[in-house]
C-alpha cells in the first residue's frame, strides 16, 4: 500500500514539472547540436551544461516524490523544433522556456496549500528566477554583436570557457 503526503493536484503538478524539465533537458541538447552544426562550439558546450542543469532538476523532482512517499511518472517527451535555429533565435526561445518555467513555479507554489511542496517549490523558483536573469544577461550581449559575425565569434569563444 503507497502512502502518499501528496494531494492529486500537487501530485499532478508536480509531474507536470517532470515533463517541463525533462524536455527542457531535450531543448539544450538540440541546441547544442544545432550551434555544433553552426561552429559556434563555446555555445554548445554552454548548452550541454544547461541540458544537465535540466536533468539534475528532473533528480530534485524525482527525489523530492520519493521523500513524500510516492514517485514521479515518466512522461513522453515531445519533439523539440526551433522555428528559428540562428544563435540569436536558440537563446531567445531558451530565454523564453525558462521565463515559462519560471511562471509555472511560481503559479504551482501561490496554488498549494503544502508547506512541503512550497519549500521545495522555492528552491526552484530560485534557480528559475537566476537562470531567467541569465538569460536576459546573454541576450544583451548579443544584441550588443549587432548581427557581427566576428562579434558573435568573441561572444561564443567567452560562453565556452
């Protein structure tokens, strides 16, 4: 017999969370091998550390299941498509999947009643919170390059060190 401390609805948010990351996880990887393809091999190895980040997320999610008495279920992933595979277009769709990530945390915590689940909800936000600043942070820069490509070079040789 399972003893969950787990509402349904946390629980179901919380394998919504699984998913989130899990496919984020996905996302980096594919941007890796597109800024690969592209010769931009500073941002690839950016986006392989980022794709682990998202798998060392998924293990706090996981964990977290585990430490409340159930277990996370393991979703399918979906395919992951960029419209725009330019440098620019790759960091602006990931500054974009972690300001959704961002506002699903944050929604998930102002909606449970489980002192548990928002502690551990606030962890996350902060990586989210820290992760989104980052982001905005890169995309200035890039911006600064002004679609130079000896610019975009500089910026993608300091991203791989």
């Amino acid at each position: 017999m399972k003893l969950s401390l787990l509402s349904s609805i946390d629980k179901d948010l919380l394998n919504e969370a699984v998913e989130r990351e899990l496919y984020a996880s996905n996302h980096y990887k594919y941007a890796a091998s597109c800024l690969q393809k592209q010769g931009y091999f500073g941002c690839q190895k950016y986006f392989e550390g980022e794709s682990a980040d998202e798998l060392e997320h998924y293990y706090k999610i996981r964990d977290f299941f585990n430490d409340r008495g159930d277990e996370a279920d393991m979703p399918s992933i979906d395919e992951v498509e960029f419209q725009d595979e330019s440098l620019f277009g790759i960091f602006m769709t990931s500054f974009q999947l972690e300001k959704e990530l961002g506002d699903f945390y944050n929604n998930f915590y102002l909606s449970t009643k489980d002192a548990a689940v928002k502690i551990f909800l606030h962890k996350l936000i902060e990586i989210q919170t820290k992760s989104i600043g980052e982001y905005g942070d890169l995309i200035a820069r890039l911006n600064l390059c002004a679609m130079n490509p000896a610019a975009y070079l500089i910026f993608d040789q300091e991203l791989g060190k």
